[in-house]
C-alpha cells in the first residue's frame, strides 16, 4: 500500500511522469457515470491525447454531437503498472464538457471498487509524460493520501485539477524558468540570424524570417512541425515590431497552419484544388497559379478563388459544435467543400499547443540580419477549442493561405502548401482566459 504523497509521485516520476495532479473525486464522478473533467475543453491542455474521433456506423447519427479521444492510460501501484486500454475522453460540445471513460474496461490490476463507488472524499491522481501516457492512482476518503492533500495549504488549481510537484508542496517554477531563459537572451542584444540544425548546431540563416527561428535556437528548440508545446510547456512565438518602445507588432499572429483533412483539396490533391480554385499571378509571374486571400466566416465568396469560408455542424445561434464529423469549409456557390478542415483534427492542435503561449517582440537590422529580443512579454494562459471557434465565428480569426503552383505547364509542376489561421496581435485577449504584460528584469 502506498501511503505516502510523495512516494506515489516518485514512483510516477520513476516511470516517466513530469508532471502531477489530483482530482477531488464526486459522487457522480465514477465508472458507470464517467469522471467529469470540466465544463469546457481545458482538460485537454493537461491531459496527452492521442487520434481524436467521432463515431461511425449505422448508429453514428445520434452521436455525431460528441466524439472520443483516445488514451494510453495507466494505472499505477505498488505492484506495477496496469494498463487500461479502452481508457479514452469523451467530448461533449453541446454543453461543452469533457469526461474520463473507460478507465476500468479490460484492465487487471484497477482500482475498480474505488472507482466504481459513489463515496465521498476519493481521489484520482494522475501524473503524465512527455511520451503521451497517464499514471493513474486512486484512493478512498480513509487513506493517508487523501489527507496528506487536504493538508496542501493554497494549492493551484487548474481547471478541476490540483497541480502537484515531486514533494506536493510546492508548485514547479516552469514560469521562472521561461523568464529567467528569456531575460538571458534579451541580455545578449543582438544575435545572428539562425536556426537549430539536426545535430542541435546553430547554422546561420539568411531568410527574411529569421526571428522565430533565431529565438528557437537560443532556447535550443529544433524547427518541427509538431503539436505540441516548444520549451517546458510553453509554446514560443516571436513577433516583429519596429521598436521596444510601443512594442506594437507589424504582422498578425499565425495560431495554426493544418492542411485540410477532406474536401476536394484532400479527396483529388492540392495540385487538382490550385488549378480548380487558384488564379494567375497577380505579378506577372508566368507558369504560375496563386491561391491567396482574407477569408472570414460570413464574409462573401473571394472574388478571385469564388469560394467562402463557412463553419459546417456549428450552431451559430448557441456557438456550439452540434455535429463533430464536420468543421471549417472553404465552400463553393453550391456549398460543396473545396477544402474541409475537421473539428477533431483542429482540436488536437488547439489545446495542446496554446494551453500556455508566450509572446517575445524582435527587432531586426542588417546585413548581416541580426536580432534582438524585448524585455517585455506577454504571457497568454488558459484557453479551449471553444474560445477558438467563437473568434473563428465572429470573424476575429480569419483563413490567410498561400498556395502556389509553379511550372504548371509542366510534367512535373511543383506545389507550396501555407494554410494558416491567424489574428491580429491585438485581438489576442479573444482567445485566452488570462494575459499578462510582464518584464523579464522584474
């Protein structure tokens, strides 16, 4: 028997865990009922998911409200680790709220009277890693643990979660660390412009759109195209600004760049949508087909594409998903899907990659380009799929893609795929719950 808070951390962080938090367990909250995680997708900025789905089949259409994102999921003891395979979230976007299922289901070795009760005073603790898993450990209202909780004067709460360090008593200072990495880097001045190779080397990098790479480097994050958080759980973006002195960013924000997952442009390619929906450069570039343009939700038919951006299975009245098979459509006059983005990809990105963002102002000078990094900050936390959709609605965040074709005349033309989200730096505070203006010389 683990009786100890601090033993049962350790043995999470012996098995990989980094990161610690316990749940208050309800009545309702059990193996019959599920385990309510939140009354909005923030669960999901703390929780690693895998594929997320809606269901399919001859009984798909009663439950098209909802959809399920998949777990790998343990429980943890002094025996071992058992796994729970058809552990998994459920998403309920009509109310919204999220859920634990599934936790009990074919796994030996669960804590299933624990779980299965209704007592009072039960709690789950869960740790995660950097890998995707879940350590799961659950006690009664009798055990030493559960105490051992209560005892945490102030603890942090995030969303229904209790946030645990390795000696659940204090918080970890990823916050600090993040600044103290940042004020390092202001403190340089100015920095050639690079970025990360394979081998972790800074190679010197010529493009125009060096600063977020530059940055990159110096925290030594790696250019990826990966969803998730770029340094101790903070997502990193640099924005360019003529001076520190208003720190007045001179480009919008780019919150996602997905390819669409159906549509024409998945169904028959990006070369088939481009000749279809593109036109010819606008520079006189020859052999050349664009696909450009703002596209907001409401706004009419691109003159130049003849296509809109329409939200498909939203509730524009409520502002909820009513259907999760559907999602963001680039839509033809007949309302055919030139382009689909679907609700469970976009979801993915969302809430794992902007659950905490800092915003770092550059200016830039040369050649040779070099830059420097503002002392002020922004630190947006706090954030869920609905906010994004809601902004996405009323038109505050908007399509901006640059597709090309090249060669077109060709055997062999050659594509460039850019499909970005974005929104003005100054329309950020629509998206998170919380922001704040801070100095890395505090």
């Amino acid at each position: 028997m683990i009786d100890s808070l601090q033993t049962l951390l350790q043995l999470m962080a012996a098995n990989g865990a980094t990161k610690f938090y316990a749940k208050k367990l309800s009545p309702n909250d059990n193996s019959k009922n599920q385990v309510y995680l939140g009354g909005n997708y923030s669960a999901l900025n703390i929780l690693p998911f895998g594929k997320v789905e809606t269901d399919a089949g001859e009984n798909a259409g009663a439950k098209r409200d909802r959809a399920k994102a998949w777990l790998t999921f343990f429980w943890i003891d002094e025996h071992g680790m058992h796994e729970a395979p058809d552990a998994k979230l459920i998403l309920y976007p009509k109310y919204p709220e999220v859920r634990l299922s599934g936790f009990l289901k074919r796994s030996r070795g669960a804590p299933s009277v624990i779980m299965a009760s209704r007592n009072e005073g039960r709690v789950l603790f869960l740790g995660t890693t950097p890998d995707g898993r879940i350590l799961a450990h659950a006690v009664d209202c009798e055990s030493p643990l559960r105490r051992q909780l209560d005892a945490i004067g102030a603890p942090v709460q995030e969303g229904v979660f209790i946030e645990l360090t390795i000696d659940a008593h204090a918080v970890g200072d990823t916050r600090g660390q993040l600044l103290a990495a940042l004020r390092a880097i202001h403190e340089r001045s100015w920095i050639q412009s690079q970025r990360l190779g394979a081998a972790r080397i800074k190679l010197p990098y010529t493009a125009v759109n060096g600063g977020g790479y530059t940055l990159e480097a110096e925290l030594g994050i790696s250019p990826n195209g990966y969803s998730e958080p770029d340094y101790l759980g903070w997502e990193v973006k640099q924005y360019a600004v003529k001076d520190f002195i208003g720190n007045a960013a001179q480009n919008p924000v780019t919150l996602l760049t997905p390819e669409p997952t159906g549509g024409i442009y998945k169904d028959q390619g990006v070369e088939t949508f481009i000749r279809r929906f593109g036109y010819e450069d606008q520079r006189g570039r020859a052999d050349r087909l664009n696909f450009g343009g703002i596209y907001r939700i409401g706004g009419a038919a691109n003159s130049n594409t003849g296509v809109r951006l329409g939200l498909l299975g939203f509730d524009a009245e409520k502002q909820v998903i009513c259907d999760m098979s559907q999602g963001i459509a680039l839509l033809t006059d007949d309302d055919t899907p030139a382009a689909l983005w679907h609700f469970t990809g976009i979801l993915e990105h969302w809430n794992r990659k902007h659950a905490k963002t800092v915003y770092v102002p550059s200016v830039k000078r040369g050649p040779p380009i070099e830059y420097a990094f503002g002392n002020m900050l922004q630190l947006c936390m706090g954030t869920d799929f609905d906010m994004f959709l809601r902004a996405l609605a009323s038109g505050v965040v908007y399509y901006d893609p640059g597709l090309k074709l090249e060669d077109i005349h060709s055997a062999k033309p050659r594509s460039k795929r850019r499909s970005q989200f974005r929104v003005r730096h100054s329309d950020l505070q629509i998206l998170y719950h919380k922001i704040e203006e801070v100095s890395v010389m505090a």
